[in-house]
C-alpha cells in the first residue's frame, strides 16, 4: 500500500500521537488526517497539527466505529497504549484502556471495508529483561521469561491481537514496530527522568546494555511505515549500545551501586519520586538492559535511523542542559561517601 488517503492516528494529546498527526498533516498526498484521543491534545499541538481534524473520542466508545465509517478512513495508526496506570486509575483502569480499547479498535478496522491498513506502536518491553536473555532479540523471538511488568504484558496481548486481524483480513497490512526505549529534547521519558537524577542508584554487580531510539527517529520511522511502509514486524533502535555506567558518566551524573535486595527501598530513598513512580519492568530494564537486532528494519521497512544510541543520548544531554554536578574528584568522593553510607563493598565504575 502506499500513501494512506484518510489517515486516523489514536493517542494524538500525546508525544508519539501528536508529532505524527503534525508530519502526515504536512504530507500533500495524504488528503485528510482524523486525530483521535479521549483527551484534548494542549492548544500548541492542536495549531502544530494543522489540517488535521481532532475528534475527542474514547476508542472504547461506539462512536469511533462512525468516525471511521463515515470518513472512509483507509489507514489506522494505534499509538495510544499506555505505559503505567493513569494518575486516578488502577492497573485493571490500565488493561481496560490498553487491551480492551484495542480489541475495539481492531474490530473496527475488521468490520469496516476502506480500511487498508493498520499500524502499531509496539515496544522492545515484550521481550522483557532478564540474566537469560540474548545479547539480540530478532523479531520471531519472544521473552526469555515472561515479563513482569503491565505495559509489556498488554502490549503482546495487543499485538495478538493485530496478528489475530491480519488473519481475518489478509487484504489489510498489519505493521508492528516495537520501539526502543526514547531519549530526545522533547520527550521526559523513564531513561530520560533516571539519568538526571544527581544521584543515579544501579544494581551492584551489574552494568546492563541499554540500546536507545531518539525521538525524532521513532517519529520517522513511524511516519515511514505509515506512508509507503510494507506490512510485518519491525524492532526499531539507533544503532550501538551503552553501558549504563557510561552513560550516567557522560551525563555528569553519580553513580550509586546498590545490592540488589536494597534497590527499591535505598533507590527510592536516594531518588525520591522519580524512582517511586518506576514500574517493575522499568526496574528490570535497569537491571539486565535488553538489545534488539534491527537487520529487518533497514532491509524491509528501510529506515536508517539519524542518531545511534551514544547520539541520542548526547542530544538529550545536550537540550535538557545536563550539567555536572561535580568534577571527576568530587563525583568519585561523592560516590565513596554513598558507599560507605550504605554499606556496599567495593569502589564505584
């Protein structure tokens, strides 16, 4: 398939959502852009986004099934899976919107004859984080355990379910991308918030891989899929990796080993409510890091991503004016003192 006609894009009063609605809404061939979420994007993104049609609609609802109908909408974008409960809700509130708001979504573009095309913001999170895991996960493997956490539970659940439409409708194209974790100027994501912390806890003994994705290149590659993207599964990362230890170096940051039965309790501690807020798949990660091979999505998709991970996490840096909070001395004094405050053996990176 190639460029979509009418375009429906959900979760658009978010990053991902939003940014896509704004490029596909610069796109002359694509005639009409419908943005959907059960929130109102802010009045910035709203004026970024042009053209498009906002439509505040709860994918649950009935009444997205109209919208698609009555717009003849050919491609659907499903960009509004969340990653932890919402503030008010619960971890069932949580699985209702992702999985059941999904199914809906999926039986909408099932039952309606215009629709081409469905493509998925998925995540690297379904291959979980683990001591068992490869140094790559490809896109046929699956977790080595299953993952703890919610949001990588409800998004393999949702990408069942999508394989499941693929099955019913062969005339659709499915299209999964399962985005690394992202760093970028705009976007305060879990990477992002831990690594400005001044005082960074890890887990003693430990130094995961981290394989980072910048934000503008989840964008394009999001936005490449949409317009003229084939069908299938695609791990999306930049290229490299990052030792977690470097990468708290490059952002000025100390560095804190924690045995791993004190990580929770001492880590929240040192961190406050940044650590308090992690979910425990954002913890696993954390420990074990997780690297994805990407030869299908240069191959297939042919994206090639701007930024490798040691970029990405330069920019991000960079923009959020991440500074030192010491020279080298006074990071590695800071670090011996927090040792032996907390009792850890053995001296820091």
């Amino acid at each position: 398939m190639e460029t979509p006609r009418v375009a429906l894009v959900t979760g658009a009063s978010r990053f991902l959502g939003g940014y896509l609605v704004t490029r596909l809404a610069q796109n002359p061939a694509v005639e009409r852009i419908i943005a959907v979420d059960s929130l109102s994007p802010t009045k910035d993104m709203l004026r970024r986004m042009g053209r498009a049609e906002f439509v505040r609609a709860d994918i649950r609802n009935p009444m997205i099934g109209k919208v698609v109908r009555n717009a003849g909408v050919d491609t659907v974008v499903h960009a509004s899976t969340l990653s932890r409960a919402p503030k008010s809700g619960s971890r069932a509130a949580m699985k209702d919107m992702n999985v059941i708001g999904a199914m809906q979504l999926f039986a909408v573009c099932q039952k309606a004859p215009t629709v081409r095309k469905v493509v998925l913001r998925s995540t690297t999170s379904v291959y979980g984080s683990s001591a068992k895991d490869p140094v790559k996960f490809t896109e046929e493997m699956s977790a080595r355990r299953r993952p703890g956490g919610a949001y990588a539970r409800d998004s393999i659940e949702i990408e069942g379910y999508l394989r499941g439409l693929g099955r019913r409708r062969p005339d659709i194209d499915v299209s999964i991308l399962r985005l690394a974790p992202m760093v970028g100027p705009r976007l305060n994501g879990t990477v992002a918030q831990y690594l400005t912390s001044p005082i960074v806890p890890t887990i003693a003994g430990r130094d995961p891989r981290l394989q980072l994705l910048h934000e503008e290149d989840a964008l394009t590659a999001l936005d490449r899929a949409v317009v003229g993207g084939p069908a299938g599964t695609f791990n999306v990362a930049g290229d490299g990796v990052v030792m977690l230890s470097q990468a708290i170096r490059r952002a000025g940051r100390v560095e804190v080993p924690i045995p791993s039965p004190l990580f929770r309790s001492l880590g929240r501690a040192l961190m406050g409510p940044v650590m308090r807020s992690y979910t425990d798949e954002q913890l696993e990660y954390f420990n074990f890091g997780c690297g994805i091979d990407t030869t299908r999505m240069r191959t297939e998709l042919r994206f090639e991503p701007r930024w490798t991970t040691m970029q990405a996490l330069d920019d991000f840096s960079r923009a959020t004016g991440a500074q030192p909070v010491g020279t080298a001395r006074f990071v590695d004094a800071t670090e011996r003192g927090l040792l032996t405050l907390v009792g850890t053996p053995g001296s820091a990176g």
